[in-house]
C-alpha cells in the first residue's frame, strides 16, 4: 500500500499549471519511477498531479526542421515512431534498451529527462543530438539545451510551478551516422553499467568524419558531450589505429563510480571497450 | 484523502469505481473486483508478475495509479477466455508444459497476448523480447516461448480454416 495522498487529474495544460503554480504538487507522468520512490518512501507527496490527461504532450511532431516529441511520450512510442526512426534512430536506440516492454510502455520521455539519472538511457542520445527542453509555466514558455538542464545527478533547472511539455530535436542528416550501446548486467531489465551515444558525419570514401558528438552515459555525473575525443574523430582518417587511439582515451573524460553493479575502475575499461566497438561499427 | 472516481473498461465491461486515490491498479484488479489471477511480485517493475494489458499495449499495473487509466481499457487474464473456453494462449501453455508453480504465468500469458495481438507469426527473438519483462524462476522459458509459438500457429491455422 502506498502512503495517503491526493490526487487530481487536470483536463488541459493550461488547468496542469494553474493545479502546479503554487509548487506544492509531484508530478506523475508514467510513475515509473515516482510510485518506486513513493513505495521505497524515499518520497512523501502531499498532493499528486497525474497528467495523463494531457493528450496535447502525447504527440511526436514534425516540424520543419525539427522533430518536437511530446513530454507524455513513451520510450514504446518512440521505438516504433516512423518519424524518430527516420530523423533520431539513436534515441530509438536508447528508448529500446529502456527496462522492459512493459517499463516502455508507460515511462515516458519527459520523465526520463526529469529524473535526470547519470544512468538515464535517453540522455546520451539526446546529448548528441543537443536537445532542447521545452518548459512551461504560467508565467510563460522557456527554453533550455538538455546541457544546461541537468546541472547534478537527480537536479535540474525545474522552477516550482514548472512542467517539461516537450523536447525539441534537429532532424539528423542523411550523411549522418549513429549508435547507441549499453552494457547491462543482462538483456533486459538492467539499468546501465556505461553506455556511448556517437553520432557522426563520415563520408566512407575518405574514411573521414566531419562532424561528430560523443556522450557517455552512467559514468559520469552530469552526461555531457565531449568535445576532446569528438575533435580527434575529425582529426583524419579513422582506421582501426586512429580508433584504437582514440577509444583508449575515453576513460580520461569519465568520472565513474564504484557501486553494487561496477567498479569504477571497470566502468573506465568499459567506456573504452563501448566507444572502439561503437566506432568500429559505424565505420566498417 | 479525498476518494476519486474512476470509469474505464474492464475485461469489456464499462466499470465505475470510487477508491481512495494512492491505490494502484494491481490493487484494484485485485481488491476491488477480486479478480485475483493478476499476481503481485516485486511491486516495483521488476517481474512482470502483475502485468495487464493497457489499451493494447503491456504494462505493470503495480506501477499504475488507478487515477492513470481514465477513459482507457483494460484486460486482465480473466478476460482472455471466451464463454467458459480458453484462449488459445492459455490452452497452448497447457499443452506445452509451460506452467509449474504458475505464479508467473497470468503476467507471461498477457505479454505474449500484446505481441500476439501486433504481430500473428512472430518469431522466436520477438517473443523472446516480448517476455524479456516478465521473470519465471521455475520452467527456464523454453517451454514458454514453445508454448507462444503454438498458439500463434493455431491461431494462424484457426484463421486460415475460417473458423475462427
Ligand atoms: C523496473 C524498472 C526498470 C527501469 N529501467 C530503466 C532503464 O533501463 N533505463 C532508463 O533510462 N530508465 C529506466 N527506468 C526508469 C524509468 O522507467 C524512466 O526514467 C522513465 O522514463 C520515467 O518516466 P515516467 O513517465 O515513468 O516518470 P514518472 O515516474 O512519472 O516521473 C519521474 C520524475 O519526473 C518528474 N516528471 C515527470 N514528467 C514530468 C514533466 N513533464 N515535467 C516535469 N517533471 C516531470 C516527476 O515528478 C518525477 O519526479 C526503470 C524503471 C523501473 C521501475
Ligand atoms: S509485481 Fe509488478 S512488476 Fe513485479
Ligand atoms: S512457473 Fe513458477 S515462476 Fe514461472
């Protein structure tokens, strides 16, 4: 049984900020990880907010350009979106390793973003791809990029009376490559180890990449990209030594910890592993 | 706390409930309605034990929040069979072996539903992934996957007889 509290469910965004405005409210999007917080009491809700009512966050939006995917979104929505396995195939790569089909089916995008979990599968994904967060409030609607978002594990730049509506993503381009991998303690179910977002712009003829993002995931406090190994992908040819080089490096920008699933100085090793095998795929 | 009052489907019938609002599905599938094959394991995602299916699609209900399913359906493994007959999942399962303690089984059963319910010859990677939620800690899946395996080929047999 969970501990007492109340809940509304409002109809429309504009009811949702009105119900949040005076900051006293938990919002509930999935639940996936708020009803494990509440049931491990690691959290005491006086009053939740279920937005599952708010249709209007539910969408995954082309727009020009960009591709706008609603905060309500689901990891299983974003799998099987034509429109994400067209322009952002690397956050449909991470949304498919997300817990498991029942997890992806309820926990959605928004709150995966809004738990801001150095573990968090959509985040390295959404990282090199710089995502933007959309957010809104009463007082108005504001922008922020997922950098500057999550500022330390769990905490974000979330303002009492705020709520994410949605993330905005550029398109990728069709001379764009990417991957994303994780390494679990199994298949399913696992929440990850370390896991690599690469994205890159290589033209195969020359063996050579022009553009390019690299992000780890569960290694690091805050997932950023990292500009130091991104910068020696452009740096010539990518044979197999450039790569060797290059990945052997990787453990210099991590920051793991120890805990029950890893060593950090296993997870260091691992990034290592992630980015040669990453790079190697997505250059042969 | 205040109660809240919650319409939705369940098991194809339009169904009201009014509850104290930090109960889950699972507990209303379960107290509410004493429909007690959906079983509860973990409580926390882990398990799959306790999975229903939501609209179409497989979801732990003990990570529901009954207020969550509004306006939405719901079936549970009590609305598989049909006037006193069982689906075909569950009389392959039967036939396969693939049930000892049957703890696991109702939540098993519904996740290769949903698959079934996309995908009518799916295979054994598909089921594989389809499962991947849902632990058994006795029958090590093989009978499990044979026993999907079966029913999507009785129902595709089923169809192509036009009896079904
Ligand atoms: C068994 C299990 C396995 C899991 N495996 C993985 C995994 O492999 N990879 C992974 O990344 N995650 C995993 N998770 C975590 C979780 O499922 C995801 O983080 C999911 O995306 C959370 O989304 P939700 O909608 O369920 O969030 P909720 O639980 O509804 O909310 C999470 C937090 O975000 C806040 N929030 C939600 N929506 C908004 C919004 N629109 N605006 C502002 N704040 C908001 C809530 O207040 C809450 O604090 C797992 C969870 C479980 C239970
Ligand atoms: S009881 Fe719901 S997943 Fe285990
Ligand atoms: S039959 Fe016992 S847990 Fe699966």
């Amino acid at each position: 049984m969970l501990q007492a509290f109340d809940v509304i469910r409002p109809r429309s965004l504009a009811d949702a900020l009105d119900a949040i405005a005076d900051g006293n409210a938990t919002l509930l999007a999935g639940g996936t990880d708020l009803l494990v917080r509440i049931k491990k009491r690691l959290l005491k809700p006086q009053l939740v907010v279920d937005l599952s009512a708010l249709s209007e966050l539910t969408e995954i939006e082309d727009e020009r350009e960009q591709i706008v995917i609603g905060s309500l979104v689901t990891h299983g929505q974003i799998v099987e979106s034509t429109l994400a396995n067209r322009y952002l195939p690397v956050l449909v790569q991470g949304c498919a390793t997300v817990g498991s089909p029942q997890i992806r089916n309820t926990g959605t995008l928004g709150g995966n973003i809004a738990n801001a979990s150095p573990a968090a599968d959509s985040l390295p994904p959404l990282t090199v791809l710089d995502a933007r967060v959309i957010i809104q409030s009463l007082a108005g609607k504001r922008e922020l990029s997922l950098d500057a978002f999550i500022t330390s594990p769990g905490k974000t730049q979330l303002r009492s009376g705020e709520l994410i509506t949605g993330i905005a993503v550029q398109k990728m381009q069709d001379n764009e490559r990417c991957l994303y991998r994780k390494l679990g303690q199994r298949k399913a179910l696992a929440i990850s180890v370390a896991s690599v977002a690469v994205r890159m712009a290589f033209d195969p003829a020359i063996r050579t990449s022009s553009a390019s993002g690299i992000a780890f995931g569960a290694v690091v406090p805050v997932i950023r990209r990292v500009p130091e190994l991104e910068r020696m992908l452009s740096q010539g040819p990518l044979d197999l030594q450039a790569i060797k080089e290059i990945s052997e490096r990787a453990g210099e920008f991590c920051a793991p910890i120890s805990d029950l699933r890893a060593s950090a100085e296993y997870r260091r090793n691992m990034c290592s592993s992630l980015l040669y095998e990453v790079l190697y795929d997505l250059t042969s | 706390m205040n109660s809240v009052m919650v319409d939705f489907t369940l098991n194809g019938e339009p169904r009201t409930v009014t509850v104290k609002p930090n109960m889950t599905l699972l507990e209303v599938i379960r107290d509410e309605f004493a429909l007690t094959g959906t079983k509860e394991g973990c409580g926390q995602g882990e398990c799959g034990a306790c999975t229903v299916i939501l609209d179409g699609k497989a979801v732990d209900s003990c990570l529901i929040l009954i207020s969550q399913v509004q306006g939405r359906t719901v079936t549970t493994i009590e609305g598989l069979g049909k006037d006193g007959s069982l689906d075909l999942l569950q009389s392959s399962f039967i036939e396969a072996g693939a049930v000892q303690c049957g703890y696991c089984t109702p939540g098993m059963i519904m996740s290769a539903k949903s698959l079934l319910l996309k995908n009518s010859n799916p295979s054994v990677d598909e089921i594989k992934r389809a499962i991947s939620g849902n632990l058994c800690r006795c029958t090590g899946y093989t009978k499990i996957i044979k026993a999907v395996q079966l029913a999507a080929m009785n129902a595709r047999d089923g169809s192509a007889g036009g009896e079904k």
